[in-house]
C-alpha cells in the first residue's frame, strides 16, 4: 500500500489536484480501481499538507432490476468517516433492456458521468476523483488512435466548466499490477460486475493487444504516457 499510495501524492503533487479546502467526490464503483483509490485518499487525508475532505459516490445501475450489494463500501465509508451516497439508477434497464444498445459501454459511460456530476454539485464538492491508471491511459490513447483517428487520452487533471468541477484521476500513475497486487495482500473488499458485458469490451481487446506489444516493446504503456506528456496531449503536462 505504501508504494502506491507514494504514486497517489507523486501525481496528487506534480499536477496540483488537491488544494486547501476541497471537497472530493470519490466515484466508487466498487471494482478494484475505484476502491483502492477511496483507500488511498482516505489515507492521505491524514498527512498531506493541504486539508480536504471526502465524500463517497456510487452509481448503482440496477443491473437486471436489482439493487447493488454495496455494503462493504458503506461498512469502509463508516469506518473511516466518509459521507456515503448510492445514487440507485434504472441505466440497465434503459441500456439493455429499452434501447438494446449494440455499443452499451458508450451510452452507460455518458449517463454515469452525468448522474455522477449532479451528484457532486449535490453533495457541494468542487473536484471528482476518477480511478484510471497508467494502463487505462494507454488503452485509451490506443483506442481513440485506432478507432477515431485522434491522439487523446485521459487528462490528470481536467475542468467541466458547464458544472464547474474539477475531474482529477490520482491513481494515474500506478500500474494495473500494482493494484491488483494491493489488493491481494491487503484482502481489499471488491463488489463483482454484474455488468452483461463485462470484459467482452473493446477496451478488453486493447488491453490484450498492449500486453502482447510489450513483450517485444518492453514498458510500451509507460512509453505512451510519457509521449503524450512531453507532448503536452490531452493536458498531460504540468
């Protein structure tokens, strides 16, 4: 946990996510990514300079008509003081069930992000803390080249100016691996996707792509990252 949390305030730092008096929504979805960063935050809450404080958000969508078992994010929440919000959705019955959609991922993404936002502004936070890593970057960046044609990816930190909040991503530094390491050793509690399409996604096949890559072009992922910040892409420069 301590490696980790060390590239949580290295990013957390080096991109001024934080500042004096925030209030951060953490998004939980209750995978690996998102509660390890509520650990983390949590975590550095106690020693990090700047005071801030914490709240928890997830987005249930109800997948096949039944509530989300979020407990154990509550039973962390509870324990460490962090004010906890499910916002309980009918996403997978428009998604899967109405709509139908061939491409699920695209419009469950844009929906979230929009009960996500209101959210926030609803419980009076000013930042949203996303969980992508390293990996997520990469994948992305690989994706849009390949699909829309666009050198892009995730932003460390990025503004929405229509709701006026800060999106920051403070685990944007840590590899996959280091969480998932984490995680089994610290025993960290994950809520399992219940999602029809669950790594059967085009992010899925990227990831495989990237992984095979690098066995001829050892450290591709960080290669990636590191291209676009001394590029200036995507806001990935200090």
């Amino acid at each position: 946990m301590q490696k980790l949390l060390s590239l949580v305030r290295a990013a957390v730092d080096k991109y001024n996510m934080i500042d004096e008096g925030d209030r951060i929504a953490v998004c939980v979805s209750g995978g690996k990514d998102s509660v390890l960063m509520l650990l983390c935050l949590i975590n550095l809450k106690r020693f990090y300079p700047k005071k801030f404080e914490l709240c928890a958000v997830t987005v249930d969508p109800q997948f096949y008509g039944e509530n989300g078992d979020f407990s154990q994010i509550e039973e962390i929440c509870r324990e460490n003081g962090v004010e906890y919000m499910i916002k309980r959705t009918g996403l997978y019955n428009v998604i899967f069930e109405e709509r139908k959609e061939s491409n699920p991922c695209s419009l469950c993404a844009r929906m979230r992000r929009g009960i996500l936002h209101d959210t926030a502004k609803e419980l009076g936070c000013n930042k949203i803390s996303l969980g992508h890593h390293l990996d997520d970057t990469a994948e992305t960046f690989i994706m849009n080249l390949f699909s829309g044609g666009r050198a892009e990816s995730f932003s460390p930190v990025s503004y929405l100016s229509r709701k006026d909040l800060y999106m920051i991503r403070p685990m944007i530094f840590a590899y996959e691996t280091d969480i998932e390491r984490v995680v089994r050793k610290e025993n960290v509690p994950i809520v399992k996707s219940r999602c029809p399409v669950d790594e059967k996604t085009n992010r899925e096949d990227t990831k495989k792509l990237l992984a095979d890559l690098e066995k001829k072009y050892p450290g591709l992922r960080q290669k990636i990252v590191g291209a676009m910040e001394r590029g200036k892409l995507s806001g990935w420069h200090e």
